[in-house]
C-alpha cells in the first residue's frame, strides 16, 4: 500500500472515532448522568448502541495507530507514538467493560458509580494519549498550525488528567480545564483528519 492510502485510512478512521465519540460521550452518558435509573431501564437500546459506539472508537484508534504508524514508520519516534496510542485503546477497552454492568442494575447510585469508574479508566488511558498527541505533533513535518494544535493539545491532556488526581477542588476548575482541553483537541486532530484525507503521503 502506498502513503497515500495510508494517509486516507488513517483520516477515514479519525473521522468514524470522532462521530462515534460524540453520540456515546454527549448523547448516551449525557444521558445517563441527567437521569441513570430511567435511562438504563427506559432508553437501555441507546445505552447498548453508546457501548458500541465506544467499542467502534477502540478498534478505529488500533487502525489509525498503524497507518500512522504505516505513513511514519522512517521517524525515529514513530513506533513509540504508536505504543502510546495502543495502551490508550486497551486502557479504553478495559473502561467499556465498566458499562454493560450498569444495564444490569437497579439504583441511580450504583448506575453513577459504574460511570465513574468508567470516567476514571479513560482518564487514565487519555495521559497516555496525550503523550501519543505530543510525539505525532513532533513526527509531523507540516503543517506547522496542526502540528503545534496537537502537540498542544497532548499538553492539556496530560495536564487536565494530572489536575483531576491532584487537586480536591478540580471541580470548581473542570470548565476551564474542558476548555482548555477541547479547543486544541478538536482544531488539532479534526484538521488533521482533514490533512489526512486532502493532502497526506503525497
């Protein structure tokens, strides 16, 4: 396979992970957290499919780890980027085992508590991706704006998971920290998607 289908793989896969990230984090544990017990007993066909689409996110980061890895693989930094990526996958396959749980109970108390384990596990697992983000950003030779938003965004990754096991107060700050979070994330890995797709391993 050429550079060029690499790239497109790689693109085509950031895209899936993104739409099926949104529908499970912003539309089923959304809802779940609004309201656990009727969520799970009333909307429990919802809950099913964001446990799939969490399942989709797993396998597509794998893929998109090795056509990364496939479209960099002369960078001295390529394989260790791509290591990162894979214990954030498996870290993140271990957080979904928390969720089917949750269908089978019975309180809103139990509900929320499988959710925060579960937001506990990806916590951990997104430090490593943000190591992941930092050594893509340092393998990528252009464009420099992605290259600087996903190094940055690996930044606040690793900073927003080390605030919320260091500070008792992270609540009062958890706005701030989203913000400063998403804003590098979303510009930063939805351009280089896009890069991916238009211009990548030409």
């Amino acid at each position: 396979m050429t550079p060029r289908k690499f790239s497109i793989i790689a693109g085509i896969g950031y895209l899936i992970i993104f739409f099926a990230a949104i529908f499970a984090n912003f539309f089923v544990l959304e809802a779940i957290l609004k309201d656990p017990l009727n969520t799970i007993q009333q909307d429990h066909l919802m809950v099913r499919l964001g446990i799939i689409a969490f399942l989709i996110t797993v396998v597509f980061d794998v893929v998109v780890a090795w056509a990364l890895f496939k479209l960099y693989k002369t960078h001295s930094l390529s394989l260790l980027s791509t290591l990162f990526r894979m214990m954030h996958a498996a870290i993140m396959g271990v957080a979904i085992y928390t969720l089917p749980i949750a269908l089978k109970l019975n309180t809103s108390e139990q509900i929320l508590m499988q959710v925060e384990q579960f937001n506990s596990i990806w916590l951990i697992g997104l430090f490593f991706f943000g190591i992941h983000l930092m050594l893509l950003g340092r393998i990528m030779g252009h464009p420099k704006i992605i290259k600087a938003l996903l190094i940055l965004a690996g930044i606040m990754y690793i900073v927003d998971t080390g605030a919320q096991f260091l500070l008792p107060s992270y609540e009062s700050y958890s706005t701030i920290f989203l913000a400063l979070v998403a804003i590098p994330s979303i510009f930063g890995e939805m351009s280089f998607a896009i890069w991916l797709l238009l211009k990548g391993g030409r």
